[in-house]
C-alpha cells in the first residue's frame, strides 16, 4: 500500500488532485485510517489513474470520464477512443498551425507596406508551355481553401503519370480560374511540365494541355505556399506602380520542390498588359 504522498508521485500527479478525485467519487483510496483519516492506495489503482489522466489531458470533463470508466471500457476500446481524439486533436493543431502562418503572412505584408521592390520584379515574355494536370474546385482563392485541394491534387499526379509512362520534362506550373458557378469559387489545376501529346493521358483522369504564351510581371517566392501573401502583394503594388493591369491569376512555377516546405522556390507569373 502507498500513502496518498507515494501514490502521487508514482502517478505524477498532486495529492490534492487525489484528494478532488475522492471526493467526487472518481478515484477512492484503497483504504482510508478510521482513526487519522489518512489515505492509502494500491499499487492496481495506478491504471485507473492512468485513464483518468489520459482522458483529461485529452480535453474530456473529469464527468465524462467518470462515466468512461464506469461502463469499465476494455484497454483496447479506450486505445480506440483515445487514438480518435489524439487524431482529432493533431487536425485541430495543424490548423491553427496553417492559421498562424496566415496571420503572419498579413503581418509581414503590413510591415512592407510603403515600400516599393527594385530588382525583386522583372517582365518576361513566358512561352507556350505544356503540362499534364488534374483539377479540383475550391471554395475561394484563400490558402485556407487552396491548400486542401492542390496538394491532393499534386499527390496523385505523379504516381498515376507513373502508370502511362509519362515523366516530367520541367518544373510543376500551377494555376488558377474563376469556377464557372462563381460564388467565388476557383478551379485549381495542378500541372507538371510534359513533352507528350495533348490530350487525356489513357484513364488516369490527367490531361496534357497546352498553355499559351503571355507577356507576365514575375517575381520569386521563397517558403512555403501558405505565407505566399506578402510575396504576391509586393508583385501587385509593382504592378500597379509601373504602369501595368493584371489580366488574371499568378501561375505558381515550382523551382525548387524538398520535402520541407519552408525551403520551396516559386516563381509568380502573373498575366500583365500596360494600363
């Protein structure tokens, strides 16, 4: 038997947090001195200590955890239900993760207000280029919205472009339109540079097609995609300072694609004419 102190500190917890977990009715000691009212655990009840804190830590009410262990779910039921909140408290971090990067995107494009590029902007005439792509719709141009359907996008391409044969012949070209229901929505097309006929590609669901020459004001982004913002809106004040008019989305040339996204290299291509 542990006095209340011992049971503590084998259970990383408070002996106040016992004493609480007593009274509600969560977790009695083994045995409890009718003369010195002392508490004493067992060394059996560090499992339900265990559940109990994993079901807290895990954002449940010490109520539902009461009633978690009351119906005496088995191990491998409560592994089940604590794996589903771990995934579900993973997704809520990585948004507010993604949130984060946004806010500081719109921080750093604040901070760079009132200062003009020199020799960040440069006007190239862009080729005809062909690409393999698959589309999706999002609901709206934010990266909230964009994310989560180009990179399915980018997942799927290159191995079903495996399956037919095709490889790439230059660097990943995604762009951009306006879906044909409006409401804001936007049709994404994720491409690769390929040297194969236009066309579908077999029933991959790809298709290569051929994007036309346009003159473009450009400019290099470094990082990931989801901080873009103040990279495309240094690109727009050039533009509106210079003398041109954007006729339409930034196609995004992917330069330099590792595994860490933070270190990704992306040239803007947006579609200019004079004013």
């Amino acid at each position: 038997m542990f006095t209340i102190g011992d049971f503590a500190r084998y259970g990383r917890v408070s002996a106040r947090m016992l004493r609480h977990y007593d009274a509600i009715g969560l977790l009695h000691p083994d045995r409890t001195d009718p003369a010195t009212g002392y508490r004493y655990y067992g060394a059996a009840q560090l499992s339900r200590l265990n559940r109990i804190i994993a079901l807290k830590d895990l954002g449940f009410t010490l109520q539902q955890v009461q009633a978690v262990l009351d119906e005496q779910v088995g191990a491998e039921e409560l592994r089940g239900m604590l794996r589903l909140r771990r995934a579900e408290l993973e997704e809520a971090m990585a948004a507010a993760a993604a949130r984060l990067t946004r806010v500081e995107a719109r921080l750093r494009s604040i901070e760079s207000e009132g200062r003009m590029p020199e020799d960040e902007v440069a006007v190239k005439s862009i080729a005809a280029v062909r690409v393999a792509e698959l589309t999706g719709t999002a609901a709206g141009f934010e990266p909230e919205h964009i994310t989560p359907v180009i990179g399915p996008l980018y997942d799927r391409l290159f191995p079903l472009l495996g399956t037919v044969g095709v490889g790439p012949s230059g660097p990943g070209i995604a762009y951009y339109e306006d879906a044909p229901e409006g409401g804001g929505a936007i049709v994404v097309h994720a491409g690769v540079t390929v040297s194969a006929p236009v066309g579908p590609l077999g029933d991959t669901g790809i298709t290569v097609v051929e994007l036309p020459p346009f003159e473009a004001a450009t400019i290099v982004h470094r990082g990931s995609m989801d901080g873009v913002l103040p990279t495309a809106q240094t690109l727009a004040r050039w533009i509106d300072a210079n003398g041109y008019r954007s006729t339409g989305y930034a196609r995004e040339i992917n330069l330099e694609c590792p595994d860490d996204r933070d270190t990704w290299v992306t040239e803007l291509q947006e579609p200019v004419t004079r004013a």
